[in-house]
C-alpha cells in the first residue's frame, strides 16, 4: 500500500549533530538523544518541592522530577500501583466508557474529540483502576495539575493546580505520603500525552484502511505526531557528545519529534510506514500480542523515542497505548473526519489539539 506523507510541523528541527541554542544544546538525532537518555552523567532538572499537598510538593515528590538518588524508589512506587492493571481490561473500559459517550452524543451528528473523549476517557478510566473515590471528578482535577505541571506556569494556574492537588488526594485511597504522590502523578502524565496520542491518531488514521491494527496505527503516530515532543536534561559536568564538548550544568534539550524522523534510522522519514509482521525486531523482546493480535511496540524495528529510553522510559507505555486504541478503536468505527481545521495549544514540548471534530458514519 502507497502510504501517505506526513510532513513535520514547521518548527520541527532537521537532525544534525548537537547544536548550541540560548546557552545550551538542542539534541536532534536518534543515536545522539539515546545516548544522552541512557548515559547517568546528564540528569533531569530536580524539581524542589514545596508545602505538604501542593503542586510544588507534588513535582518534587514523583519520580518524573526526582533526583537520581531518589528515583529508584519513587519509579518503583509507580510500577508498583500499575503492576495489577491489564492494559487488555483497559482497553476495553475505554472502548466502553467511548461508546456509551457517542451513544448519548449520536443525535448531535458530530463530537469534539478532545474534550468529549480524548482528556475524558482515559482518565476516568485510569483513576477508576487506581482507586480514587470519584473517577469522574478526578478528571478536572487531573487536567488542572497537567496545566501547570512543567516549570514557567502561570500563577493563576499554579493556584488552581494547589487545590486540585488537594481534591486528589481526598480521593485517593490512604497510602504513605511518596505512593500518594506517585500514584497522581501516574494520572498526570497520562493527561496530556494520551490525549494527544488519540488526537493525533484520529487526525491521522481516522480514515485510514480497517485491515491496519491499531496498535499499529499508534506506533507511526507516536513516530511521526508524537504528543511529546522533547524533553530535557542537564549535564552533571563535562562531557562530549557526538564531537561536541558539552559544559558542566549545560540544558539540552532532546527533540524526539526531530529524532523519531532521522532518516538514518527511517530511510522515508517522512512517509507513514507501519510495520508488518515481517518486520519485528526478533532481536529485541519476545512478542507481546493482546488478545486481538496487536503487535506491541516492542518489536517493531527502531521504534518511536516519544516514551524515552533508559532508567527513565516510561512506565506507563502498555497501559497508555492501550487507553488510547480503546478510544480510537471505536472512533474508526462509527466516526470520519469532519474535515475542520485542528488546533494546537502552545506549548515547547508538547504537542496537543485543542479541538478535532468528527462526525458519525
């Protein structure tokens, strides 16, 4: 099959070696942001924390922003509280929880996927798996502390986030102050990435051929429209990276939109290109196939760098992809592209829509 260009967005870098922008480095290629995301001597900007039940407590309690001595054990935290969730029960709770949702919606002949669904249902059903009193309720909260999570928020929205905080933690079940925090920040980094992977696979995919999984499917978005699209680290003293002398306390920061396109690592960097059987890394882990035989990201052939790599990849990979095909699955069903401009929030390393319409078939 003949399939589609996806071009970057305009301000996608090209790769290239290391490149110093405002005092710090920008980190384009995939064998070079690797490197940096499995070598110990660059690290995550520590986060400080702040009084018991606020955001700034939170931030610098969770393993995302967390110190390397402390994040072994607060990752674990994280692991811990999603080890008993099947991302096969997930799927099917969001596949649901959507379908109830364009039920009611049906006689309105069109939906707005982001509101309506895509910062709605993986949510509720995430906070339902972990135990918050009020999944729904969870929801806003959720998406208040998402909007001021990364540093630079604006006051008013730290404000809101400091009682959403609080709202969450009255809903979670009683644990130890650090699981309490990890196991919100599990639902807070699944806020934005997720909607933004099942916007960007409705976007994309909405019409593309039945015969092409899903899961599939979400593996070239995360490659070519990851919602993610950076991330940073700081060096802990001097290094070099790919020919370049990297200073002591020097930012780099890590393009995965940039890298997930290196075309010496996707001879067609541009073109939409899923993996078929015949193309799993047998080198890699063994097959993982859910109950529908989806191929797990694992064995296609240099994946999508949008969960990370290293110590610090994502934890949550299987459960988030899972929410998503949930949502997406039905949508490929009962929806087509209503053919209206999609928009972005501004953000420096996120890339979410802020509104997608569909109608039903």
């Amino acid at each position: 099959m003949n399939w589609p260009m996806i071009p970057p967005p305009p301000d996608t870098p090209p790769c290239g070696p290391p490149a110093p922008v405002d005092g710090g480095w920008v980190v384009t290629r995939h064998a070079d942001v690797v490197a940096v995301l499995t070598d110990p001597r660059y690290v995550v900007p520590v986060a400080p924390g702040g009084p018991p039940g606020t955001l700034a407590w939170l931030r610098g309690t969770v393993s995302r922003f967390s110190a390397p001595d402390r994040h072994p054990g607060r990752r674990a935290l994280g692991v811990a509280a999603l080890r008993d969730l099947d991302p096969d029960e997930l799927r099917d709770a969001a596949a649901r929880l959507t379908t109830r949702t364009l039920d009611r919606l049906a006689t309105a002949g069109r939906v707005e996927v982001m509101g309506q669904l895509a910062r709605r249902v993986p949510l509720e059903v995430l906070a339902a798996r972990l135990g918050l009193a009020d999944p729904a309720a969870a929801v806003p909260a959720v998406t208040a502390v998402a909007a001021a999570y990364h540093p630079g928020a604006d006051p008013a929205a730290v404000t809101l986030a400091d009682r959403a905080v609080a709202t969450l933690l009255a809903m979670s079940p009683p644990a130890p102050a650090e699981a309490a925090a990890n196991r919100i920040g599990l639902l807070v980094q699944a806020a934005d990435a997720t909607a933004g992977l099942i916007g960007a696979a409705v976007r994309h995919g909405l019409a593309a051929p039945a015969a092409l999984g899903t899961a599939d499917l979400l593996a070239e978005v995360l490659r070519l429209d990851p919602p993610v699209r950076a991330t940073r680290r700081v060096a802990t003293g001097p290094t070099r990276l790919a020919g370049r002398d990297i200073g002591p306390d020097a930012t780099l920061l890590l393009r995965f939109d940039s890298a997930n396109r290196d075309p010496a690592v996707h001879p067609h960097p541009d073109r939409f290109h899923p993996a078929g059987p015949d193309q799993a890394d047998h080198a890699g882990c063994p097959a993982d196939a859910g109950r529908n035989g989806h191929l797990a990201l694992a064995r296609r052939p240099a994946p999508a760098l949008t969960f990370g790599a290293g110590p610090r990849g994502c934890p949550g990979e299987r459960h988030a992809l899972a929410l998503a095909a949930g949502v997406v699955e039905v949508l490929r069903a009962r929806c087509r592209p209503a053919g209206t401009p999609v928009r972005y929030a501004p953000h420096p390393t996120l890339r979410v829509p802020t509104s997608l319409e569909v109608t039903f078939r």
